[in-house]
C-alpha cells in the first residue's frame, strides 16, 4: 500500500511513521509513505498556498491550483491505475471515519492520497473535482488535517495481511463486529487492593467467554450513556 500525504508541513508526522508497527511495516516492504509538501507547488517566490474567501468572512482558504498541481503530479508519477487509487480531503464538514471505512480502504485500493486541509478550509472545488471523498476524524474542529491522514495510515496498515503478527487480535479487537472490547488484566493479580475478576482466573473457558460477552454489553452500554 502506497500513502501519499499532501500538506504544508511536511515533517510534522515523521516521528509517528518512523516508530512501532507503521515504522516495521514500512521497514518490511507492506507499506509506503510519501509526504509531499504543497508549497512546492505554489506559483509565487512567498509559495502561499491559501488566500482570502470570496464573498467575505473570517480566516483563509486553501487554494485549489496548488492541490490540484500536487495531485496531478502524484497520479502522473503513479504506476498503478486510477481505479486503484483512493483520494481523501481531510476535512471538518466530511462523513465520519470508522472501522468500515478503514476495511474498504485495504481491500479495494493500492494506493491512498491524503490531502491535508488547514485554515478555515479548502477551496470547494477540491471537493467536487479533485478529492473521491471528504473525511473527518471526528465532530470537532483541529488545526489541520495532519492527525486524521495518521490515523488513517494507522488503521489502514494494520489491516494489511502481515503486518499483525496475531491475526486473531484482529478478529477480536474494539469496533471489528460493531462491538466494544471487553476489559483486559494482565499481571500483577492484586495491585494496590483492586484485583482481577476471578473469573478470569479459573481456567474455564465458558465461563470467561460469557463474562466477556456481558462485560461488552455493559462497556457499550455506558458508552452510549455516557457525557
């Protein structure tokens, strides 16, 4: 799977990719990622990539003609076809990102780009001509669309045959069946005078799989109930 990220800062996710699984992934061969920086292709000797909204109102808009030069340099350089080729808008007003989506991106494309938003947003042609689809990471408002694109590698890489080492993990982590995780212990039994659920320690195996099973109703229970 090949990442092409566009922003305007482009060193500000290297530490996330050079560590852990997407660091071994990238180290093995699963995974590559390409951080492109979109001022190199501003047209002017300041390389703005943003200017003030038509119609009036507060802060900056990102301009298309840099994105669009951006993109269109990507897909040139791209062996693999347009089909196979995801395009992403990182954005406030996109549909929420999930688990489901995450499964669709691995399975159906080969390469992914990320285009970065920043400002007050990005100009809407980008939207309606450029990107396949605008995502959020969530129904709050961040300084860019740097840490959505992370979050999408990561999420995206794990489901990457060989990358898990344990494919069961896979098959019983938070949100794969539209679940929440079960709570998990591990050593010491006793710590501090708060102890492991005994049965977690009996050894019978109905028995744990059922407390599971009702401990990720409740744990989802109280999400939903939650503030």
């Amino acid at each position: 799977m090949l990442f092409d990220i566009i922003t305007i800062f482009p060193k500000i996710l290297d530490s996330y990719f050079a560590e852990a699984q997407i660091g071994r992934a990238a180290g093995k061969g699963k995974i590559k990622i390409k951080i492109h920086d979109l001022r190199s292709y501003a047209e002017d000797r300041h390389r703005t990539t943003d200017d003030i909204p038509y119609g009036g109102g507060a802060g900056m808009v990102m301009k298309v003609k840099p994105i669009w030069k951006n993109v269109s340099a990507i897909l040139k350089k791209s062996p693999r076809k347009r089909e196979d080729i995801r395009i992403i808008l990182l954005s406030a007003k996109g549909k929420i990102y999930n688990q489901e989506k995450a499964s669709r991106l691995a399975k159906r494309y080969k390469q992914i780009i990320l285009i970065c938003g920043r400002y007050e947003g990005v100009d809407e042609r980008v939207v309606k001509h450029i990107a396949d689809e605008e995502m959020s990471i969530g129904p709050y408002v961040i300084s860019g669309g740097e840490l959505g694109a992370a979050i999408i590698v990561d999420s995206v890489t794990r489901l990457i045959p060989g990358v898990v080492g344990n494919k069961a993990s896979l098959k019983e982590e938070s949100y794969i069946a539209g679940q929440i995780e079960y709570p998990q212990y591990t050593r010491p039994e006793s710590f501090r005078g708060f102890r492991v659920p005994k049965t977690l320690l009996s050894g019978n195996h109905k028995k744990i799989e059922r407390w599971r099973k009702e401990s990720m109703k409740k744990e989802k229970r109280e999400t939903r109930e939650g503030g």
